[in-house]
C-alpha cells in the first residue's frame, strides 16, 4: 500500500512516528502551519515556525523516505490579534517562492469571531492571488456546524477556484454542504473528539471518493498518526480493491495537492504481472 | 476518587465518541439494508442482535435505573 498522509504535523511528533510511517507504506506528508497550544506574539515567531517546516521538516522526513510538503497559515485561534496576523501576511510571499511550500493553511475559523472571518479571508484573497493552494480548518464539537456554514458564507463572498480549497475536519453534518459546494474535503480521524476511521469509511461509501481527502492530523494533543492506516484496513475489510485504496489514500491526495507543481508525485495504478506479459 | 462533575467531565468526550460509533453501525445497517433492498434483498435474517442493542441503549438512558446499567446489559448482552 503507498499512502499519502496529506494533513500532519509532523513538527509535534517524534522520529519514530515516521520510521513506523515509512514501514506502513506511507511516501509523503504534507504539514500545515498550525497553533502551537499558545497564542503567538510576535510576527517573527511565525516567521521561524514557518522555516522550521518549510527547511528542517523535510530533511528530518527524509531519513525515511518521506517527502516532506508544508503550507503556511496564522491559525484562527490567533486571529484575534489582527495586527499580528497582517504582519505576518505580509511575509506569505516569501514562502511561496520555497521549494515545498504549497500554499495558505491551516487557516479557518475556531469560534466564527469577526476577526476569524477577517482573517480566513485575507488568508483567501492572498493565496488565491498568489495561485496558492488552501486548507481551511474547520471547528470542532458543538462549534462545527455553524463555522462550516460561516467558511461556505465567507468563501462564496469571494472569488475564488474552488478546486484548489480543501474544506478539512467535515464530519456527517458538515460534508454534504461541502462537497455541493464544489469543494474538496478532508476526514480527520482522532481518537476521540472527531470522525473515526469507521465513520470514514462509511461516508466514503456513502459520497463516493471525488473530491476526499482522508488524514489523521496527528499533532500535539491526543491524536494518532495511524488511524490512517487503521481507516484503510476497514475500507479493505470492507471487501474494496486495493486500487480503490491507493485512489482514495494516495492518489486523492496527488490530484488535490498535484495542483501546485512542486507536488510532483503521481498518481499509480496497481498491475498484475504474468509471466512475460503486463496485463493491466 | 472523582467527584460528580469530574466524572461528567473526565468521560463525556470518551463517551460521546462511543455513542457516534453505536449510531454509525445503525446507520451502516440500514444503509446495508437499503442497498440490499434495491438488489431485490432482504435485511439481515436475524435481527436479534439489533434488537438486543437497542433494549441495551434504553438500559443506557435510563436515569434512574433498578440496577447497575453495567450488570443489566451483560446480562442482556448473555441472551445472543
């Protein structure tokens, strides 16, 4: 199995959990800039975090064969200090021109303030003027629904190429609006406090597999980077192809991210080989 | 030991998860049931399994129950 972890953050783990990554079959993970459990106070604190995932990350995945992709974003927790988030825009630039960086997230909304949408669509605008990709993060628990209608609200506002969002964290109540919407959306499976791998599975049968992305996050809190991997079981378990898999598991997440042309991996399809000849 | 409002809050998440994966494997039954039914299927032959979960959630929901929620549903759960 070749697995694309599309969502991870990977600067809150340690060494082994992408050793054990690398032995499941995983190939790549891309890792949105997020909040670090703290709110922030000085623009080049973001600037260095930035770096941090943008130049270190990818070296660290690389003793393991992982590529390593980032995105860069001022979380909506801290998007209650504007001034703060404006400085830090202004710098989006500058990793743009990176070699891994694939464009604005996490950005989103938290609590849905007046500052939140302010800053998701600043967030928007610039990575859209840039031909950025985007991640928009979603809340969670009781705040989900009302901010999933808020990001649809703040987004149809705008001009933007709705291939090129990613609306993550969507669970039963919040998918459908999404995907009707035009956009791509991501299942983040947590132990506890969001989907799970079997809800996954039974939302990818349920909307099909156009325009999904599957990912376990995997940061600091209570999280684990395998619920990807035990998702995929169920989705086999659950008598579908291995092609199947790789499309949903690997080959979503080149489509989705392939759009930004530093994403340079392909998608695959599985042969069977007999004897001399490749049949497909 | 914990005091009420600990309990409530240590395992309300915890329990919150356990009760959207019950509600999924419902979902996921009709589900089934509805796909079947358009192959000109039937639900499954024995729903006594269903049955028995769904007498163990009113054991769950009950406020003020006769005995231990606990003691109740593994006796129900030893009849399939």
């Amino acid at each position: 199995m070749q697995i694309i972890q599309p969502h991870y953050h990977a600067i809150a783990r340690t060494a082994q959990d992408y050793e054990r990554m690398a032995m499941s079959g995983v190939v790549a993970v891309a890792e949105p800039a997020f909040w670090a459990g703290f709110d922030r106070k000085y623009p080049e604190t973001f600037l260095d975090y930035f770096r941090q995932i943008s130049e270190f990350e990818p070296t660290r995945a690389a003793q393991y064969g992982i590529r390593h992709f980032s995105w860069v974003a001022v979380n909506p927790k801290e998007a209650e200090n504007p001034v703060l988030t404006r400085d830090v825009l202004k710098h989006f630039p500058e990793f743009f021109a990176k070699p891994t960086v694939l464009g604005v997230g996490e950005t989103g909304l938290h609590k849905s303030t007046r500052n939140e949408c302010e800053s998701l669509e600043a967030h928007v605008e610039i990575a859209m003027r840039h031909g950025q990709l985007v991640l928009i993060h979603t809340p969670h628990l009781a705040d989900k629904a009302h901010g999933t209608k808020r990001v649809l609200e703040v987004l149809a506002g705008m001009n933007v190429d709705r291939e090129r969002i990613w609306i993550d964290h969507v669970e039963e109540q919040t998918i459908r609006p999404c995907l009707d919407a035009g956009y791509w959306v991501g299942f983040t499976l947590y132990p506890i406090t969001k989907c799970s791998p079997k809800r996954a599975v039974d939302m990818l049968e349920k909307y099909g597999t156009d325009r999904i992305l599957v990912n376990s996050s995997a940061d600091w809190g209570p999280s684990d980077p395998f619920t990807l991997q035990e998702c995929i079981l169920e989705f086999r378990r659950r008598g579908h192809s291995l092609q199947e898999a790789i499309e949903v598991f690997h080959n979503n997440p080149c489509r989705f991210l392939g759009q930004n042309p530093k994403f340079d991996i392909q998608p695959i399809r599985i042969e069977t080989v007999t004897g001399a000849a490749v049949s497909a | 030991m914990l005091t009420p409002s600990q309990v409530v809050d240590t395992y309300f998440l915890e329990s919150r998860h356990q009760l959207l994966e019950i509600a999924a494997y419902l979902d996921r039954y009709d589900a089934a049931v509805a796909r079947a039914g358009e192959r000109n299927g039937e639900a499954a032959a024995d729903e006594k399994k269903l049955a028995v979960l769904r007498r163990a959630l009113e054991i769950v929901a009950e406020p003020k129950p006769a005995a231990e929620r606990t003691v109740a549903l593994l006796e129900l759960f030893a009849t399939v």
